[in-house]
C-alpha cells in the first residue's frame, strides 16, 4: 500500500475478485451505453475528466423475475471476509475493514461512484484554502447526529484526524504525507476547522485522500467513553462503531457474518433504503455460487471468472462488471542486461499476446490497458499502441544487438491465473527468440526480492489507495519514492519530475495535460509492459437496485441500494 502494493495482498484480492483472479475539477458530462443485445445494459453517467469507467449490468430479458427468498428490507452479501482486522476507521486498512467502515461513518469529503475525479462535500458542506495552498478551512455541515443522537460538530472532526496521527497505525500515512503533526488540525469555532498542511499540494489530490477511510469522522463522545490504557478507544473500536453513516455496525462474528443496522439519525434524506445488511462469510466461490442461485443471498462478489461465464444469462441473475483501478504488469529491470536497452523493452511490449491473455485465460474479466494511469482516473490515458508483433519484435532486437535473442527470467506467483499468464509470456516471447525461465514464489517472498531490486522480469500488480492519479504516477515514474521504476533500477529524471510538478500543480486541467504528457512517456520509455485493468464481476439477484460494485476498495456505499420487483 503507499500504493495499495498489491504483493502484499495479492491472495486476497485472488479470492476477492475471480480466486480465479489472480486477484478536482468540474467538467461536462458524458453518458456511457452499452448496446443492448440479448441481454440488458444500465447506462452510467460519468463526469468527464478521465476516461469513463463503464459498468455493465448483464441479466436475461426472460420473465417472469426470480422469487425473494431473502427478507425485503434485509440485504445479503455473500463474501469472504477472512482478512478482516478491525472496524476501527484508524486501523483499517483490509478490503473488508475499509468496505465495512465506509457505510459506519461519513467523511469530510467523499466521491460518488462512479465518478472518481469530482469530489463532493459530505460532513464539509464547504472549503476554502489559502493562497499559499497550505491551510484548509473546513465548514461544518450542521445538523448531522451521530448514531448515538449527539450533533457532529468540529470538535469531533478535530478529534478524529487527530486521533489518526496519534495512533500511527498502517493507514494513518494517507493522512500524515500531508499533516505531520496533531496540532496542524484545529478547531476553529463550532463548525469550522482548520487544516494546515506540511506543503502545498493539488488540491485534487489531497481532496481525494480525505476520502478514504482513515478520515472517517468518529463521535468523540462515545469512543473516549470506551478508551483505557491511552487507546483512545481503538479496543472498543475493533467491533464496535461509533459514527453518523448510514449503517451501525450490530455483530460481527468473525467466522459467520457481519452485521449492519440502519442508522436512524441518518442525515440524508430516503436512506438507507434497508433496514439490515448481513455480510455471510462465504470464503468459497462454488458456496456463493450455490447460494446465489438458489436466491439465498441478494450479492456475491468472489465467483471466479468461469463461474460468471456460467450464470450469464441466467433467469433472475445479473452480472455487474466495473473496471478497478487495479494495473497489472510485466517490470523489466534496466539494471539487467540487455533490458538496460529501449530497443528490447519495446521488443518485449510487441511479442505480448495480450488479447488472448484477457480473452483466452482470463475470460474477460479485464481491459486492455497499456499506460500507468488506471481507467477512470484524472488522466488516465487510453492509448494501447502495443500488440503482438514477432516481426517487430525481432527488427527492434536487431537493432538493439541482440538478434538471436536473450536468456531471462520471469518471476511470478505459483497461483493461478499468476502461473498461466507468465506461461503465456514465455511462450510468446520465445517466438521473438526470448528464452524465458519461470520462477515461482510466494506473492510474500517475490515482493520481498523485488523491493530489493533483485528480480530481472516480474509478474505484478498495483492499485491505487486513493483515487488520485498521483498515486500511479510517483510510483510507476519516480524512482525518488522507492517503489515500482525504484525497483526496476528505471533512474530517469524526467519522468520523476514531471511526477512531482503535477503532484503541486493546482489548476485541474493543467494537472491532467501533464498526467497525460507523462503516461505517454512512460508508455514508451519505462520498464513496464502494462497487461491490463482488471474487472470487479459481482452478481446479483435481478430485483437488487442500485447496486454498484466499488472499483476501488473503500468507496463501496449500500446506502442507496435497495430491493424491489421480486414476485
């Protein structure tokens, strides 16, 4: 994470996606359709600013609909919740902790899927910043209750943000990479605080990183009730909440379920439009799969890319695909001869079959992407130059010295679809004349090795924490933070700067023209081949509305969803 680094947590975004997996500023509006065939499309309204991230809700036009078996006013998820830590919005920072945590509390500032460039006020109503770009000023919504019935005011937010950086816990860095210090946040007068940063940065940016969950606003009154030992709380906090979101958190039982009960003194009109949600700890894709076709669950989010594939048309079922900001990479090592050349890189970027690897051994469960800058991001670039070329491949090996080839190896995972795609690489690269050597490690292990600069050819993921392209842009591009081009030895001072200018640039579209200007670069002379986006396919029963899967994995809202239509 700095980064979600993908290595760490790369099981579990197996199992969370396929198991078969292997897991700003204002603008026109535009409309995302998908033509309807034989099966039946929604349509999504996507802010411009990025290219829009389509999703896609697949369900039979036969009637009648499927029968509700589960409660009307009840929700069920079928999930696995097995990485699970803490309800603690200071602490979390698994999947299901930050899903779970973003319907118990509200933030200061928060994105509305599928729009993930506009930020929009929640507990803020309003902000003003300085003309140095260092100090916020933050204006209180009035009116918000927590669920305990106490007024949310500007102490609690003082406390909350405060409360982060005191704890130190993983997640506290998305905050703390700009306020350094607890007295940097102050209370101002009842309804307005005052955030001082340690330097100016975009706007957009640190916007954005007040809507993960780490920012979440905590009722001071109630956690400090329950602190001992100077834990502010954080014991209590584990499986206890203490917020003004739409859902309380009732249960949690860590091997059966979860439990949410709508908040009462929600403060936005109509919601939650469920009264319960229960989120099943259902760790195996072939038990969701069982359950939601036999209607006793409304959602499953983990079924592997074959087992969607299966329910596809089936009557009463739709399947809701979005793309995540989630990239996955082939990392050359420029300190490894001769992938130190751009010749052999742009080599290795045309003997990629890349279509088949999304069509033949992921079944369509991603999108072709080839630069760093996921899909639905602020400059996020869609150009995909690269395509299987052998005859290209081997002019480009010629040139560069090399016409008969080299001696590599390739590092991946030993699980699948990790194992068939690196296969698939060597085979594709042999016919360039690459002979391919495939090492198998751990997820742990490779990314250990790999953060030391001691891999030649890897086989990786990155998505991002926050829905900011600075995220991407500094670690596939500058080597100074020690993450993705540091690792891959790529030392380039263009791309490194280019990163950091736009990192401060506060006018929006001058942010993106250089997102843009600098995915463009790294598309040509970085040490990356990009292999894809990948997809969230989740399914639901046909008379779930408004359901809409999280391309991150924190801005999941149920507040909205609801269930109807079923006989």
């Amino acid at each position: 994470m700095s980064g979600k680094d993908w290595g760490i947590v790369i099981a579990l975004l197996i199992v969370g996606l396929l198991i078969g997996y292997f897991a700003a500023g204002p603008g026109k509006t535009t409309t995302t359709t998908v033509t309807q065939t034989s099966v039946k499309t929604v349509t999504v309204t996507k802010t411009a600013g990025a290219p829009p991230q389509t999703t896609t809700k697949t369900t039979t036009t036969t009637k009648p609909k499927s029968v509700m078996k589960t409660p009307p006013d009840t929700l069920i998820i079928a999930m696995d919740t097995s990485d699970a830590v803490s309800m603690d919005p200071a602490r979390a920072y698994e999947f299901t902790s930050c899903f779970v945590v973003n319907q118990l509390y509200d933030k200061l500032v928060d994105f509305e899927l599928p729009d993930l460039v506009n930020v929009k006020p929640e507990v803020a109503e309003k902000w003003d910043i300085s003309k140095d770009g260092k100090v916020w000023t933050f204006h209180i919504r009035k009116g918000i209750k927590f669920a305990s019935g106490n007024p949310l005011t500007a102490d609690d937010v003082v406390y909350s943000l405060q409360r982060v950086i005191k704890l130190k816990q993983t997640a506290s860095w998305v905050l703390t990479q700009f306020v350094s210090k607890p007295e940097q946040i102050q209370k101002v007068d009842d309804y307005t605080v005052k955030i001082t940063l340690d330097k100016p940065v975009a706007p957009s940016f640190f916007l954005a990183t007040l809507t993960f969950t780490t920012s979440s606003v905590v009722d001071k009154q109630v956690v400090e009730a329950h602190a001992k030992n100077g834990d502010m709380g954080s014991d209590w906090m584990t499986d206890h909440s203490a917020g003004s979101g739409p859902f309380i958190l009732e249960k949690w039982d860590r091997e059966a379920e979860i439990v949410l009960k709508a908040n009462p003194h929600y403060w936005k009109p109509g919601q939650p439009a469920v009264k319960k949600v229960i989120i099943k700890h259902v760790p195996e894709p072939t038990d969701q799969l069982l359950l939601i076709k036999k209607g006793d669950v409304d959602i499953v989010t983990d079924l592997t890319a074959e087992q969607v594939k299966q329910v596809e048309g089936t009557p009463g079922i739709n399947v809701i695909k979005v793309e995540r900001t989630h990239i996955v990479y082939l990392g050359m090592n420029v300190a490894v001869k001769p992938l130190d050349k751009e010749e052999v890189r742009d080599a290795i970027r045309y003997c990629i079959d890349y279509d088949s690897i999304i069509n033949d051994i992921l079944l369509g469960a991603a999108i072709k992407w080839q630069t760093v800058i996921p899909k639905g991001l602020l400059g996020a670039n869609p150009k995909t130059p690269y395509k299987k070329d052998v005859a290209k491949a081997k002019q480009l090996l010629a040139k560069a010295g090399v016409p008969n080839g080299f001696s590599i190896e390739l590092t991946t995972p030993p699980t699948y679809p990790q194992i068939d795609i690196a296969t698939k690489i060597q085979a594709d690269l042999a016919e360039c004349g690459i002979k391919v050597k495939i090492v198998q490690m751990t997820a742990s292990e490779m990314y250990e090795k790999y953060r030391k600069q001691g891999l030649q050819l890897v086989l990786a993921g990155w998505g991002s924490d926050y829905p900011d392209p600075d995220n991407n842009a500094k670690a596939f591009g500058d080597y100074r933070v020690h993450q993705l081009a540091w690792r891959n030895s790529w030392y380039d001072n263009h791309s490194a700067d280019l990163a950091e200018k736009a990192a401060v640039e506060f006018d929006t579209n001058k942010r993106k023209q250089m997102y843009l200007e600098l995915t463009d670069y790294i598309l040509d002379h970085g040490p990356y081949a990009i292999l894809y986006q990948t997809l969230a396919q989740h399914v639901a029963r046909d008379y779930v509305k408004n359901y809409l899967p999280d391309p991150t994995f924190f801005l999941e809202d149920l507040s909205k969803v609801s269930k109807a239509g079923g006989s």
